[in-house]
C-alpha cells in the first residue's frame, strides 16, 4: 500500500528526472550541484526573466512633505510634535465598494481644525488598480472610492499596476505614472469625467525617498510577478537597487535621527495569501548593512489581510506589518503564535486578522507607533504596536 503522503524522498525526485514533474525545481539535489533546466538552476533565475521594467525617477528620487501637503502643513505637524499617516493596500477591484467603505472610515480620522493631529497623507502600497485598460477604470477604482478622503495619497506601484495585460496598459506602469507620477499636478479625466476634484501626485517616480518630520519613508517598486518581488528591473536592470544603496548611505550619514520606514507592496514575510519573498528581503538587508542603517519598520501588502512580525538583527528590532486589507476579499491567515518562523530564530509571527482595513501609523522623536483598523470597528484598534527609537526594540 502506498501512502498519500511523501516519506523520504527517491531518486524519483533528483534533477535526473526533471521531465517528470511540471516544475523543474522539484529537487533534493543541493543547488550547487544541480544541472541547469533551459540555462536555469532556479525557479528564481527563471522568474528574474519575467521581470518588467523599472522606469527612471526624476529629481533623485527624492521629494520632501512640503512639496506634498505645503510648508504650513508642515509646520503644523512640527508645532503637535508627531506625524500621522494612513496605509494600505490591495483596493482598486470591480466597483471598489469595499475599498470606499475603508476610505469613509478612514476619513473619520481627519477633523476640520485639527491642523497637524490630522493624517498628512494616506501611504497606497500598492495594487491601486487590478485588470486590463487601467487607466480606464481610474475613475471607479481609484478616484471614486476616496472621493470624500481629504488627505492626498502617495502610492508604490504593485504588481497588478506594473502588468500589462492589454495593449492600453502599455508601456508597464504607465497608468500609475500618469496619475501617481505627472509633471504637474491636475485634475485628470478620470476624476473630473466622474465629478471629482483629486489631483494628480507629482512623485519623481515609482521608487522614492520622502523626507518628513520624524520619518524618512523609502517607498520601492517590488515589480510586476504575482510572486514573489525583486527589486531589479527587465534585463537585469539594478537601477532602484543602486538608488537605494547610495539612498540609505545618505541616510546614514544624516544625524537628525528620524525614524525610516521602507515601504513593498510584496511582503518580505507573509503566512498567508502570498509567500514572501525571500530574495528581495534579502536584497533589502544587504543595501541596510552595507549602509550601516536598518529600518525601523518595513511595510507591505500584498496578501489581502494584516500580518505582524519582529525581526532581530545586528541587536536591533524591526517591525513588519503586512497591510493588505484596502478593498480585495479578505485571505484567510494563519494564526499568529509569537514563535520563530524559520530555522533562523531570527523572526517571529506575532499578530494577524483575516478583515479589512487600514493602518494608522504614528510617529514622534521617541517612537513610532502602528495601529490596524479592522472595517466597522472605529472604538478599539487592533494590535497597537509601538517601536522604541532609541533602544531599536518593539513593544
């Protein structure tokens, strides 16, 4: 009798019997030692070749608050001594009636009069848009549900504005561009077609550096595979990879000491929806060590749920929190036990809800903290989670 379940594994499984399996990686044989199937010995060299391409930014890649909400703004939130922002991902679906029910109550948070206390901006991460003729459907996915948001909305690109899945979204990207990415800020057809007065962002591309009081927000373009996400561009392009070393050296060499958070719409670390994406975590902690800077959060989307983890590296602690509840069905998640995820001891899964929502980040001289807001629950956050600036811990 044979079982279901594989045992140890045969010969059966070896790169000598690739043409067994539909997927060629199927193998116990270490990777340095396989024979490479069509030039590859990985499904990661295979999927590298898939990659879209990463369009240059403008200005350095840099832009600072002020040029975003204008140097009162600023002020304001210098004069009440912290920031805050929205964040989300994974909205723009069907007639995005979810993601404008997240946008109603994330408008809740803004208060006529409250100048600084109110969010500077909501932090998109990614997914702004799902299916073919993006550009088309802006009105109803995009514009439409945060049409009574107050803030302006920064984005990152995911993976399904990156694809080209009919001859309008061609070139790659070019519908986020032209809304997340214009020369100058104007009410596009899109929203005004529909009634609706949001302009277009002006960001100098689809990687950038924003400079705010008490946080540097490094936002990158984690390409367009369903999974995982790489920093390189089509062709082996490492342009953002070398803008985000030379990025976070100039950081490091900065001696205000604000808090960084790096933003991906493809999660480093993810237990549900979507795996995470090792090489480009990887990818990440080479440019932060080569540095000598670590983030003090990493946020990300991707997987339709919300997901917290620490990291412990170099004697510092890392936050990272999945975010990916801003319209799309919500994935079911596995529960968060606190315990390592891997072999490495290295990290840990400590909280996850399968809702919508939307994260409510704070940031001060002294801290920064996270809060998730399940839809329909505006009295209690879940997991309020603050890291510690000084120590590097989270609590």
């Amino acid at each position: 009798m044979v079982t279901k379940k594989a045992g140890s594994t045969s010969q059966s499984a070896s790169s000598g019997s690739v043409g067994r399996y539909a997927h060629p990686f199927f193998t116990t044989t270490p990777l340095a030692q396989r024979k490479p199937v069509n030039g590859n010995t990985r499904m990661t060299d295979w999927s590298k070749q898939q990659l879209g391409p990463v369009p240059p930014v403008l200005r350095g890649g840099r832009m600072d608050l002020a040029e975003v909400i204008g140097a009162a703004g600023v002020t304001e939130i210098e004069g009440v001594a912290e920031i805050r922002f929205h964040a989300l991902g994974d909205s723009g679906v069907g007639m995005a009636h979810e993601a404008e029910q997240v946008s109603d109550e994330m408008a809740t948070d803004f208060k006529a009069g409250a100048g600084g206390l109110n969010p500077a901006f909501l932090l998109h991460l990614g997914d702004v848009i799902y299916g073919p003729n993006k550009e088309m459907y802006y009105g109803d996915r995009f514009y439409r549900p945060y049409r009574h948001y107050p803030g302006k909305i920064l984005g990152i690109p995911g993976n399904h504005d990156g694809e080209v899945r009919a001859a309008a979204d061609n070139p790659s990207l070019s519908a986020f561009r032209a809304n997340f990415c214009a020369s100058t800020a104007t009410v596009p057809p899109p929203a005004s077609g529909i009634g609706i007065f949001r302009e277009t962002m002006t960001q100098p591309g689809v990687y950038w550096l924003l400079d705010a009081p008490f946080v540097r927000i490094i936002g990158l373009y984690s390409n367009l595979l369903e999974n995982p996400g790489y920093l390189q561009g089509a062709g082996g392009d490492t342009s953002q990879l070398n803008w985000l070393k030379s990025t976070l050296t100039a950081i490091a060499g900065m001696k205000d000491h604000k808090a960084l958070v790096i933003a991906t719409h493809h999660p480093p670390y993810s237990q549900s929806g979507h795996s995470g994406s090792t090489d480009m975590n990887k990818s990440i902690t080479d440019a932060c060590t080569a540095a000598g800077v670590m983030p003090h959060a990493v946020l990300s989307a991707h997987a339709h749920n919300y997901q917290r983890y620490t990291r412990r590296i170099g004697g510092q602690q890392v936050l990272y929190v999945v975010a990916g509840g801003g319209g799309m069905p919500p994935q079911p998640v596995a529960p968060a036990s606190g315990q390592p995820v891997d072999s490495t001891n290295e990290v840990t899964y400590d909280a996850a809800m399968q809702s919508l929502g939307y994260l409510f980040v704070t940031v001060s001289a002294g801290q920064l903290k996270t809060e998730f807001w399940p839809l329909g629950q505006q009295t209690t956050p879940f997991d309020p989670v603050t890291v510690d600036l000084a120590t590097r811990t989270v609590r």
